[in-house]
C-alpha cells in the first residue's frame, strides 16, 4: 500500500489520472444517482397509475355484480362472490401477481343488518390480514373512495413482500359492508428498478475507466517529454553534456525542449571554457615552478660553495652568505608549497597509500623537527594507547601534516612543552598536537587553515614558514576523507587534532581525541 | 680520476655542477644536446652518468634507454618533475637512481654519485647462489645454468644484498639503505622498479618469480619456491 502511495507522489502522471478518476467518481456518482431517481420515481408513478386504475375497475365491477344479484338466493350471492374474486385476483401476462381480502365490517343497507346471514370474508395468497396498516382499513371502512398505500405485508406461506394495497368499501347484498383490498405486488416494478440500477452502475464504471484511460494518454503525451527532459538533466549531473532533448512539433513542450536544450549547450561550453581555464591555469602553476627549479639548483649549489668558503670572508660576507642558504631553503620551501596548492586546487593531488606504523612515524618526525631546532630547547612528550598504530595512508602526505603541526607547535609553544596524543580506534586513529603557548582567539579559530594566514601580523615569523602549512594539512587530511581540528583559547595554547580513517578513503565515525582538551575549564 | 658526463641543457647549472664536482675531485664531461650524447659517451667512456629528463634534441628517458643498450654504467637521472609518473619512467628506462632538482644539498648529490661508484658489498666476496643462479662477486658475473646474465651494477647489488643473506626478509627501507645509501627515505618506488628489472633478466618467469620472493606487506627476499 505505502508502495503504491510513493509510486503515485512521485509519478506526475499517477497523480493527474488518480485525481481526474476521484473527481469524475464524485461527478458519474452525483448524475448516476439523479438519474436513478428520476427513473424510479417515473417507474413507480406509472405502476400506480396502471394499478389504482384497474382497482378502480375491479371494485366497480364487483360494486355492479352484487348490485345486479341484489335479492337473489344466497347460492346465487355466493356464485357472485366467488366470480368476483376470480375476476379480481386474475392477472395478465404484464402484470403482477394479485391478491384479494375481502372482509365484513357492518350491514350493507340502512334497512337493517342481519348480522346473521352468511359472511363471505375471505383472502387469497394466505395473506396475514394482521399485517395491514391500521389506517388504511380505518380509511376504507369511512371512505366511499379507492384509498391506497405501499405498505410490507406478511404471507403465510411465503415471504414477506412490499406491495400496494388499494381498497374500498363494498357492499354485498344480504350480508353486509366489506372492505376489499387489491394486493399489487411490486415485483415487476422492483426487477425494473433493479436492472436500471445495475445499468447505471456498469455504465459509470465503464466511464471512469474510459476517463483514467482517456487522462493517461493525455497526461502520456505531456509527461514523456518532462520525463525526458530530467532524464537528460540526470546525465548532466553525472558530467554528460552530450545529451538533447528531442523538438517535434511547436507546443509548449517543444518551447520547453528547445530551452532546455540551448541551457545544455550553454552549460556544456561555459563548463568546457572553465575547466579549459583552470586546466590552463595549473599548467601554467605547475610549468612556474618547474622552470624556477632549475636556476633555484644552480643557486643553490653556488650558494652553498661560497658558504663553504665563509671563514675566508670578512664577517660581512659571511653573514651574507648565512643569510643567502636560509633564504634559498624558505624559497623553495615556499615554491614546494605552491606546487602542491595548485595540484589541490586543480584537484589532481594522488593518494598514494602504504601500510605503516603510525607511532614510529610521529616519533620519526619529532626526532626530525626536534634536530633542526636549535633556539630552543622544548620537550614534546608523547602520550599513546598503543605501541603500535597500523594504518593505511598515503606515508609522504602524514609526514607531511605531521611536520607541519609539530613546526606550528613548536612555533606557538613559547618554550613550553608539547604534548602529543595518539588515539587508535578500530575504524581510526587520532593525533592531537597541543601547546600551552599563547593561543588563539576562538574567533581566529575558523581562519587558521587560511593560506598566508598569521595569527598575530605583528610578531616575528621565528622559523620562517611558508604560511601554507596548516592548509595543506587540511588539504592532506580531508584527502584520505580524515579531518583536522583547531582548538585554541586565549593563555591556554591551541590544540590540533588529525583525526585520519585506518584505511585511507574510509569514512570516519568519529573524533577519538576531542579538539578541546580535557584540562580546560568548562565555561558552563 | 672518476669521470662523470653530466648531460644538461641549462649551461650555468651544468657550469655549477661541473664546480661542485671537480671541487670534490671528479672530472666532468659536460654534454648540453640530447642527441650527442651517445658520440661523446662512445668516445670517452664515463664511470657514471648524470642525465638531465628534459634535453633538446633527444628526450632524457630515450638517452637513458640508448646507453643502457650499450653499458652497465651507472646513471643518476635529474629532474625537475617530482611526480611518480617521470620517476617511475625514468628507473624503467635503465636508471639507476634520480634526484629531484633543486637538491637539498649539493653534497648529497657527490655522496650518491660516490655510492653508485664504490662496491657496496665490499665485505662479500666468493661465489654466491640463489637455487640454480650463480653468483660470482669477485669476477661481477653472474649466470643461470650456464648462461650468463649481464646485470648493471646497481641490479648486481641489489642481488648481492639479498644472496648474501639468504631466507632474510629485507624491508624495501633497508634495502635502500644497504644499496643506494640512503638513511632514510620514503620512496620506495626505487626499490619495487628494480626488484622488477633484476626479475626481467634473472626469472625464469617474472611473473612467479623464484628468486627475488615479495614477502607481503614486508618487503623482499632471496630464495628458491619452497625454500626457507
């Protein structure tokens, strides 16, 4: 049921012949009813007529035949009687079964009763005279008219049935008045009420089928082409610009195909002329920094010799010459940075995945970073569940973020120390790097990830980053479909936590390491 | 005197390594064109060579290919790609080492250019076997029932290190640092394109191979199908 319910809301066409269906059910049902009544009421006054028109006819024909016998014998009187029973119960081929009654309520004539001659009550059928309306009886018995009701009455040996009882007073000589009462039984008239019926009925079927069908081919026509037309939009979606609508005739729908078809070609060009632009632009990115890479060798290796040479010099030159390697070492930092911002940026950057041991490698990288530092002297502690955490991520680019996070440590740390977190869960591993340096502004948090970024613009750059690191580690993370958070809170230093997939490309469930650390005070 | 050819068509870079070379006691032969590469290297034979990726004339990659059909010489590529793609060519076309331009330290290039010259396995000497395969270290030969196998010396080292201690599983790190010198590095893309390289030319089928086994997930070692 609830199946052919969202069939029905997603389908235009379903829709338009459900509601034309309903709508012309209450129309055929409303004209259906009016038509049936207007029939059976025709149907009834006709049957009435016909039958108080031949009751009339019977009761003046038994009137005239008891008249006529006035004053004969009794034998005769009861011939009569009889006669006219037979004659008013005898029915023709069209009509329906009759029954008579015929029972004595008083004298006939004013010249006395003589309540002890022969009473010829009677009734035909075994009708159970119990079941006639009081009224009508009281009404005959005063009436000199036919008086007539529709009115249920039982039968001794058959059914119940709702017939017409037409009567009248009638007297018979020698022996009293009577009341005589015709019995219509309505069967005729209800077998053609019923057949009325059940033709109305089939008909409006009929033609609520014929309307569904009529509104399905209709709604056909209009639909496919709207079908067609998100069909096609579909293809878009999955970067198939080569598909058209189909434009065959000059209606609306073909104002709709030819629109949809000039926004395709539109699309497809404007879509064709940006990737043509950005393809344009990388190479260009990437061709730079190629090409600065050779006479960044050259420099490089000139500068080194005379650096070598640096004793020689006067004290000047020598600090030139300091000066010249450490700049050459951020340009090409700076340069290797470029280069990878543009492959993110031109989406082309490959994760190149291996299995290793996380835990050795931040050891690895804290060795690293802790040797090139040689102003300061801070302890980075680390703090693991595990001895070993196996993952499966591209080696080169976790290096890389965990350089980048332990060199923003060690720059914010303000000489004190750093703590590193290794969480591993069944599904992911968590590093959280925290200083307890001078922080961040919770308002700066969302802008850390910035390229060229500084938290303060005003400080000294100590280590000469390039200002690219924590968006590429971003970069890097969000590439093995892993996630890097900030935190940082003014005098409580800052904490970043990579939270990566075991196996690179898988979703993350969720953060085993919380980027607010547990020794924050809560605000609420 | 080691004579290098250092082929590269920037002038003042080859100008500056020929400095930092003959500085750390090298004589150097600059070639600047592709395409005369193979004249010079006929003429006066070098004991390595260092080959640029992007030369006019002849493309790096086809030099690589044309002195390798004709010497074991070891080659060094330089380059200013970093990507896997130039890389990986680069070693399938016969060399045996790259460095990416700019390079960290101009002494880090003279210590490979002196690890690809010197014998890495000075300590091994005798004859060597891996099931049927015959290694004799002294004379550099190696052959396979009978047959003699030409491996460049880098192929030649790699093998070593492996024969040397049969059974050992040596970590692609290891062997990096057993045959290239390196301390550490991650690429370990050198090591899985000449275990393929050595495996052309001594496998029976390199498809199942028989004496560089990969121990998954590890790395490689020497043995014979069902040996330990």
């Amino acid at each position: 049921m609830n199946r052919i319910v969202s069939k029905v809301k997603n389908s235009l066409a379903s829709k338009v012949i459900v509601s034309t269906v309903l709508l012309s059910l209450g129309v055929v049902w409303l004209t259906g009813s009016a038509l049936y009544s207007q029939l059976s009421d025709g149907v009834r006054q006709v049957n009435l007529e016909t039958s108080l028109a031949e009751a009339r006819s019977s009761f003046f024909n038994a009137q005239y035949q008891f008249l006529l016998v006035d004053g004969a014998n009794s034998s005769i009187i009861t011939r009569t009687v009889q006669e006219v029973v037979i004659s008013s119960t005898q029915v023709s081929l069209s009509q329906d079964r009759k029954s008579l009654f015929l029972s004595r309520f008083g004298p006939a004539f004013d010249n006395g009763p003589d309540i002890a001659a022969i009473d010829y009550t009677t009734s035909t059928d075994d009708l159970d005279v119990s079941s006639f309306p009081s009224d009508l009886r009281q009404r005959v018995k005063t009436s000199d008219l036919v008086e007539y009701e529709y009115a249920k009455v039982k039968f001794k040996n058959r059914e119940d049935a709702n017939v017409l009882i037409a009567g009248r007073r009638i007297a018979i000589p020698d022996s009293g008045n009577y009341e005589m009462y015709l019995v219509y039984s309505l069967t005729n008239q209800n077998t053609t009420l019923t057949l009325i019926k059940n033709s109305l009925f089939l008909t409006g079927l009929a033609l609520l089928f014929l309307i569904g069908l009529i509104t399905w081919l209709v709604t056909r026509q209009v639909v496919k082409p709207v079908r067609e037309a998100a069909r096609i939009a579909h293809q878009f979606t999955d970067g198939d610009f080569s598909q058209r609508m189909k434009v065959e005739s000059s209606d609306e729908l073909a104002t709709l195909g030819t629109a949809f078809n000039e926004m395709a070609l539109s699309l497809e060009s404007q879509i064709s002329r940006l990737e043509n632009l950005s393809r344009v632009q990388q190479r260009f990115v990437s061709d730079v920094s190629h090409e600065l890479r050779t006479p960044l060798t050259t420099l490089r290796m000139a500068s080194e010799v005379i650096y070598g040479q640096r004793q020689s010099f006067d004290p000047n030159i020598a600090r030139s010459s300091e000066l010249l390697v450490a700049q050459l070492d951020r340009f090409e930092r700076l340069l290797e940075d470029l280069l990878e911002v543009s492959r993110f940026d031109a989406e082309v950057a490959v994760l190149e995945p291996v299995e290793f041991d996380l835990v050795q490698l931040i050891e690895r990288c804290i060795d690293d970073v802790l040797a090139n530092e040689d102003s300061h002297i801070i302890s980075i502690n680390i703090d693991h569940e595990t001895e070993q955490a196996m993952i499966s991520a591209d080696l080169r680019r976790v290096e890389r973020i965990m350089r980048n996070l332990l060199s923003n440590a060690l720059d914010h740390a303000e000489g004190k120390p750093i703590d590193v977190t290794i969480v591993s869960t069944r599904t992911e591993v968590a590093v959280g790097v925290r200083d307890h340096g001078t922080g961040i502004e919770s308002s700066a948090l969302s802008r850390v990830f910035d390229r060229f970024w500084r938290a303060d613009p005003s400080r000294a750059r100590v280590r000469g980053g390039t200002g690219l690191g924590l968006s590429i580690a971003l970069e890097d993370a969000r590439l093995h479909n892993g996630e890097l958070d900030a935190w940082g809170s003014p005098g409580f230093g800052a904490h970043f936590v990579l939270t990566l997939p075991r196996i690179a490309g898988q979703q993350i469930g969720g953060r085993p390491i919380r980027p607010q650390p547990i020794d924050y005070p809560q605000t609420n | 005197m080691t004579l290098v050819m250092v082929v590269d068509d920037d002038q003042d870079l080859a100008e500056m390594l020929g400095i930092v070379l003959t500085g750390a006691g090298i004589d150097v032969d600059l070639v600047s064109r592709g395409d005369e590469v193979m004249e010079v290297f006929k003429n006066n034979p070098p004991d390595l060579v260092l080959l640029d990726v992007m030369l006019p004339g002849l493309d790096g990659i086809e030099v690589c290919k044309l002195i390798r059909a004709e010497s074991m010489v070891p080659i060094i590529m330089l380059s200013a790609k970093g990507d896997t793609h130039d890389v990986v060519l680069g070693l399938e076309a016969g060399a045996d080492d790259y460095m990416v331009k700019p390079f960290r330290h101009a002494s880090e290039l003279v210590a490979r250019i002196r690890t690809r010259l010197r014998r890495t396995n000075a300590d091994v000497s005798g004859l060597l076997t891996i099931g049927d395969l015959a290694i004799d270290v002294n004379a550099h030969e190696v052959s396979r029932g009978g047959r003699k196998i030409a491996l460049t010396r880098l192929e030649f080292d790699l093998l070593v290190a492996l024969a040397k201690e049969p059974g050992r599983v040596f970590s692609r790190d290891a062997l990096l640092g057993e045959v290239w010198g390196y301390r550490h590095s991650t690429d370990t893309r050198l090591v899985n394109v000449h275990v393929q390289r050595l495996r052309s030319k001594v496998e029976h089928n390199p498809e199942n191979p028989e004496i560089v086994m990969t121990v998954r997930g590890v790395g490689y070692k020497a043995g014979v199908m069902g040996g330990s």
